[in-house]
C-alpha cells in the first residue's frame, strides 16, 4: 500500500476551556486510498482522543460525517486524500453552530424538517387489508430521486440564502416536502404549503444551486424547489384569477 | 439529577425503536413516549441495510415457505412458534410500510416488485433499489414525526437501566451535548439498541454498532442468547468492510475463486446454474454462513486472488448489464466504484466474507419480553429467536419491523397488567450510583490503559479466534484474553475530562458493552462443542442435536465470565433435518 504524509488542519473548539476556535494541525502517515474520515479516526486513535467529530456508516449514507473541507461541504468518509495534494483544512459544516471541534449543533434543521410535514397524507385512506396502493415505475420516477436526501446537511452549508436568512426553510426539507407533493399516494399538498409556499419557503431560494452541487446522493434540491414555485405559482392563478377553478 | 416522566421509554431509534414508538403512539395517544438515541434517528445503522425485507406477498408463495426456508436456514435452532408470528406479520407490517410511503420498487402493474434472495425458495423480498433499510428508516423517522407523544431524547447515551424491586423503571443517560447526566422514569422499557459487529476489526457494521442495548439488558441479569452465532456476510469490499448487498446475486451476479471457476458448485452447493439464471436456494443463492465458509475452504486451498488487503474472490455482475446495475443495485456500483475503483459493469469486483450480523442478543420471548418485568427488546440487539444458528438475508428488516411493533403491544399489556410505579427513593438511588460511575471513570487517574489500546487488541482476538472456522484452543485463548481485557478496561483513562460531546468518554463507555459482548459470544462459542450455522468448530465439525439442539444462555456474572446454561428450542412441526442447498431446493 503507497504510503502517504498527510498535513490535517483541523478547527478546534471546546466551550468548556476556548474563548475562540482555533486550528491544530496533524501529521498523519496514511495510505493512499484512504477518506478524510480515515485520517481523522486515526488521528483519534493514535495522537488525540480529544478530537471530536460525528461519524458511524463510512457508506455515505447516514449522513453523519459533513464537515467543511478545503471550503466546501463534503461527506469526509466519501472525500479521498487523492484529490487534496497540500494540507487539507477541514472546519464544521458552515451556518451551524458550533457545539464542539467539527461537531455542529442541527436543532435548527431537524426543527424545519418536522415542520414541512415529511410524512404521506393520505389521499384515499386503505386499510392494511386491502394491500398495497398501486404505483407504477412511472409514478415512483416522478418522487424517487427526492426520497434519496440522507439529511447530511451539506446542502444548507453551502446555501448563500440560509447563511443570510436563518428563517429560510432550506433545500432538503423543500425537497422533502415536494417528495411526497409529488406521490401518487400522497393528498397532503394543501397541508404543506403553508410552509412551502410562504415567505420563508421556496421564495426565498435564489436559484444559485449550491445545493445541488454539493448533494452527495444527486437528489437535486433546486430542481425540487423550481418545480415547487411553478406549482405555488399555478396555484396562485388559480385562486386569483380563476376562482371558480376553486373547489 | 433532573429526571424526565415517561410510560414508555425506548433505547435507541433505528427500525426497530421508531416502529415500537410509532405502534405506542398510535395504540394509545395518552402515553408518554421517550425516544432515547445516542445518535439522530435517521444516523442509525438500519440506514445501511440494502437487500430488502421478507414477507410473503406473490400468489406462488406461502408462509410455510417462509416459515421452512427460515427455521432450515436457521440450522434449526430457530423457536418455531416465533417464526410462525413473524412470517404471519411480515407481510402486513411491509404493508403498513408503504401505506406510510415507502418507495418500495415496483412491478409495471404498480404491484410491490420482489426480488430472490439467499436461502428462499421463492421471490419474497420487497426492496427499494438497494437502498431498502435506509427507506425503512427513513419513511419510519418521518412518518414518527407526525406523532406530538413521540419525544425525542436525540444523542443520549444511556449507561444504565434503573431497576427497582426485581422490575425495569427506566433508565439512566448521559446527554452527549451537556455532559449533564439525566433519569428517565419509565414504568417500561423497550431496548432496540442493534449489533456489536464493531467487536471485529473487519465489520460491515457502522462506528455506532456497540452492543449498548445488549451489555444494558445483560448487567440488569437478562442473558444474552445464542450470541456464539455471528454471521459473515460474504460479500464485503475488501478494502473498508462496505456491504454489497446479497441482491446482486439475486439479480443473477455470480462468485469465482481466481481460476474463474464458480466454486459454490464444490461445497455441495451446485450443480453450477446458468449464467444470469439464478435457482432459488442453488449456488450463489445459498445462505451466507455456508457461502462464507466455502470462502475459506478455498481460501486454504490457495484458491483465492491475493489482493493487497487480504484474499478474495471475485464478485461477477457484469453480464447484467449497465442498466440493471443502475436501476437495481446502484449504491453498490457507486460504492465498488468509490472505494475499490472498480466498476461492476466493466470488470469483476474483488470481495470476502466480512462480519454482519449478530443471530444473538438479549433473551426475549415472543412477545419481546425479557425476564426481567418492564423490560422488552426488539431488532438486532435481541434474540426471540427468529434467526436461530444462521439469519436469511431479508429477514432482518422484517424482524425489526414486526418485534418493535410486538414489544410497544407487550409493553401496553404490562403498563395494563397494574404495574405499580417504582419508589422515588430507589429511582434516586439508581441514578446516583449511575452518576458515581460516570463520574469514577471520569476522574479516573493513573490507570495507564487506552481506549483505543484496548479495543485494538479485543478485535484482534476476535478475529483470530471467532471468525468463521473456531477452535477450543483458540476459543480459549480469546476467553483468557477477554477476560484480561475486562480486569484492564478498570484502569481505562480518559484523556479527556470535559463536559461537552466528549467522545473519548463516549468510547470508553462503547467499549465496555463490546467488551461483555465479546466475552459472552467467546464463552458461549467454547461451550458449544458442535457445528451447526455460523458457529463452526474445526474440533466438532457434525451438529449435535442431542447435547445442541439449545439455545445457549450467557448469564452476567459481575467480575467473572459470564455463566453458560442451556434452553431447549421450541420445536412445533419441522424435525431437525438436512440443510439442502444443491439444486433440490428450488422445486
């Protein structure tokens, strides 16, 4: 295995005994193929067990492990050491507070995923014996790639929108929201849009798609957010101009 | 200490812990539900299940199916009766899923789409992709949302269960942010804490899987059952554990040693099927504790490809093609891709057998209750037993769904029952010896052993003598080592003293449940002088039904090893019988 010396800058920051954070740098001896994550997780275990950082499937796909690295979001168990020649600066995920070295504190997140009511309201209730509800592949198309969020949080780390207006639901729990809007099981749209469509829903994003970009699973925040404007604008017309479309 | 009032507290919110708050929440709207996670729920490890779940749905299909190709797979040391509640519920609770809007794959009819798996004579697995527990966990965290019961006590890490005249009245936590320690007064407790893999170096088990819920239930004296019994998985990258799931030999991959042959076929389980044509309980389709130990057969024999991490075989899914791959099995074309550097639809991919899962766990019936009053458990971290010496790939996901529904019902029936709250002055008790512990190992000074030392050399015994091929010598050893390893993991020293998300604390807690795991699956694995599933003894290489047709029970015993006894296996219709993975399965 090619061998390889690894320059870490890592924040650092206990509440307990920091006024401010601050970067420590590691020297690690790795192998090539390595993630970020490894590196850390060595570094634990050989030269500081006070480093603190969350992680748990090194599959990406509990979304433990954002972190901030070289600036941008990323999942550090599916970031190489490959790609990063130099020192690799790696900081908590941007726009979360920080609760201790790389971990950030998500009650905010968590909070506006809870309210965009992420779960399916029925359009026709069925009983369990009465099976499943059909769905053809045409029609889980239409959702599928949005039920993929692992709710890493890397997307509101690299939203310029949420860093300037806390308010701003954000890409994931939009998507989320659009998810079930877009099942065919689902009637709950009414229900959500009080969220979605209001000020501090899907107006607020500006189209950059950062979230996009940095998505680790491809689920394409900003595309779920322009298709929900296009439908809160439908909606809009409906009501105002064409009231007796109104049920 | 502060304390929080609950009906019902729940150790860990993976499947199995959301699907028991959800079943509480619905049966009853007045209960007081605590969801206690040392991690956020949707970071549990169900997430990282891929295959899918097994329940009886297609007409060519029954329960009796289900209920042979399980209690066989299962070397017959599974409880029958419990099988017959699981494959019974199975189809309703998968039901009850996509009611909730899980994205199950579909048929073009928009019926629920079922794909083989390992073991099964029929197709019975309903999947997401390959992504099906983490659409399990998902679709249940968010569905959980919609119930203002349901409280969440995210990154607490309980360290005790408080208990109070002979009954479970709680448990004890430490909340990861504060440091600060807290008292949850429970009148019942239900632990769905999942596996241990992370005793073994090489593990397709996330950093979270410990054994929490196991070591909380076997301290408070409930045994942990069966726990010689852990399985490979034998197809995990070579390089980092990462599962690929079973499915790609359901949808037709196919293994070769590095001759190119498909050496299933030498192992008793051939004659070699066509190419892109799986047969049911055939080849690649036999069950994991027989393909894994085929693995190491021909590993001796020099059969297998030397990589730079260790020898492996090779996992072939090309003739597949592109668009299978991407439609049914993506996270492991992504995955072999990411960390192998190899794609699945060019080239073969190198992988061997990696430790999974856990058959064993905390003695429970099959109402999920443990012997001890109050206290109940479901998912991985228990044992009902479902699995008995060897778990059918798909069965898991059903099994957390249907026993965390079963353990909030069992839970109900004992709050019914009248059981009488725990005194106040016992709860204080409880909690303040809890808090003296934490504190102990906290200050602790002078004790000169590390966390990171210690764990090294637990998973390095683990691996050489608790893996696929066991002896009593080196059962033995790892008893002795283990044992050691206890005695040391008293003079643990905490680098770091603080209060606020301290993971070195953290760890050093996560530990010690490995620890009284390890020490439970090597005492019962020496005591067990047969072959049967996933336990195999190069020194007793036949099963024994008549000293071994039991499950075994470690018993806590504080300072010393734990205790080996023995419990007969409920036996209701199917005799002990041949395992026959040879082509005469399938029809």
């Amino acid at each position: 295995m090619a061998e390889r010396k690894v320059e870490l800058e890592v924040l650092r920051y206990n509440p307990e005994t920091d006024s401010e954070p601050h970067f420590q740098r590691y020297s690690v001896s790795c192998p090539e193929e390595w993630v970020v994550l490894d590196a850390l997780n060595h570094v634990k275990e050989t030269l500081d067990p006070t480093l603190s950082y969350r992680w748990s499937c090194h599959m990406a796909v509990c979304g433990s492990c954002g972190m901030m690295i070289d600036n941008e979001p990323k999942l550090a168990c599916k970031t190489f050491l490959r790609d990063y020649p130099g020192v690799i600066r790696v900081e908590p995920l941007r726009h979360f507070p920080i609760q201790r070295d790389l971990v950030t504190v998500p009650d905010d997140f968590i909070a506006k995923l809870a309210r965009v009511k992420p779960y399916l309201i029925p359009k026709e209730p069925r009983p369990l014996e009465a099976g499943e509800y059909r769905q053809t592949p045409a029609e889980l198309k239409r959702y599928k790639q949005f039920t993929l969020c692992i709710n890493c949080m890397l997307c509101y780390a690299a939203c310029p929108e949420y860093g300037l207006i806390p308010d701003y639901i954000g890409p994931a729990a939009l998507s989320l929201a659009h998810r079930y809007n877009q099942d065919s099981r689902d009637g709950g749209r009414g229900e959500r849009q009080e969220e979605v469509a209001s000020k501090a829903g899907v107006w607020e994003c500006s189209f950059v798609g950062a979230c996009s970009e940095v998505c680790p699973e491809h689920v394409d925040p900003a595309a779920a957010i322009q298709q929900a404007k296009i439908q809160s604008t439908v909606d809009w017309y409906k009501e105002h101009l064409m009231p007796w479309l109104k049920k | 200490m502060e304390s929080v009032q609950a009906d019902v507290a729940i150790v860990g919110a993976g499947g199995a812990g959301l699907r028991a708050a959800i079943a509480l929440a619905q049966a009853d709207p007045g209960l007081r539900i605590a969801l206690i996670s040392k991690v956020y729920p949707m970071r549990s490890h169900t997430c990282a299940a891929e295959g899918g779940a097994a329940g009886v749905i297609k007409p060519d299909d029954s329960l009796e199916h289900h209920f042979n190709d399980t209690v066989g797979g299962g070397d017959w040391l599974c409880d029958q009766d419990a099988v017959d509640y699981l494959v019974q519920e199975a189809p309703k609770e998968l039901i009850q899923l996509e009611h909730w809007g899980c994205p199950w794959s579909r048929e073009p009819n928009g019926s629920v789409a079922v794909r083989p798996f390992g073991g099964m004579k029929k197709q019975r697995t309903w999947f997401a992709a390959d992504k099906s527990g983490f659409h399990i966990l998902h679709t249940l965290f968010q569905t959980s949302l919609q119930f203002p019961s349901i409280q969440r006590f995210d990154e607490f890490y309980v360290t005790e269960l408080l208990v109070d005249e002979g009954r479970c009245a709680g448990v004890v936590a430490i909340e990861m942010r504060s440091g600060q320690m807290r008292a949850f007064h429970a009148r019942a407790v239900i632990i769905a804490g999942g596996g241990a893999g992370r005793m073994f170096p090489f593990t397709t088990n996330g950093a979270i899987k410990t054994g929490d819920g196991m070591a909380l239930a076997y301290r408070a004296g409930v045994p942990l059952k069966d726990m010689e019994f852990v399985q490979y998985h034998p197809t995990g990258l070579p390089s980092t554990g990462t599962l690929l799931t079973e499915a790609c030999r359901g949808e037709g991959g196919v293994l070769l040693n590095k001759n190119g042959r498909r050496f299933l076929q030498d192992y008793g389980m051939g004659p070699e099927t066509p190419l892109g044509k799986p047969v049911f309980k055939t080849m690649e389709l036999g069950p994991r504790d027989r393909v894994s130990q085929a693995f190491w057969q021909e590993q001796k024999k020099g059969n297998m490809l030397p990589t730079q991490w260790g020898d492996a075989m090779l996992l072939d899914m090309r003739h597949l093609g592109e668009k299978t791959i991407n439609e049914r099995l993506p996270l492991v074309r992504d995955m072999s891709i990411s960390y192998m550097g190899v794609d699945p639809v060019t080239d073969p991919v190198p992988v061997r057998p990696v430790v999974h899962y856990m058959m064993g766990g905390i003695d429970t019936d099959m109402r999920a209750a443990t012997r001890l009053p109050g206290l109940h458990a479901a998912g991985e971290c228990a044992c009902v037993s479902i699995n008995g010496a060897n778990r059918l790939g798909s069965n898991s996901l059903t099994e957390l769904l249907v026993f965390g529904r079963r353990a909030a019902l069992s839970a109900i029936e004992y709050l019914q029952s009248g059981a009488r709250p725990a005194g106040a002055a016992a709860l204080a008790a409880g909690a303040a010896a809890a808090q003296g512990r934490i504190r102990e190992l906290m200050q602790r000074s002078g004790g000169g052993e590390t966390v990171a030392g210690l764990r090294k050399e637990m998973m390095q015994t683990m691996e050489q003598n608790a893996g696929i091929y066991r002896t009593s010598e080196g059962l033995a050893e790892a008893c002795a080592k283990l044992s050691e390893l206890r005695r040391r993991y008293r003079k643990v020293e905490l680098h770091d003293k603080t209060n606020v998300y301290n993971t070195d604390l953290l760890q050093a807690l996560e530990l010690g449940s490995m620890l009284d795991c390890a020490e439970a699956v090597t005492q019962s694995a020496l005591a067990r002088k047969e072959s049967r599933g996933a336990h195999q003894r190069l020194d007793f290489t036949a099963r024994d039904d008549v000293s071994f047709l039991r499950h075994s029970l470690a018993v806590y015993s504080q300072g010393d090893p734990p205790r080996v006894e023995y419990r007969d296996v409920v036996i209701t219709r199917s005799k002990p019988g041949v395992r026959d993975y040879s082509g005469g399965g399938g029809k």
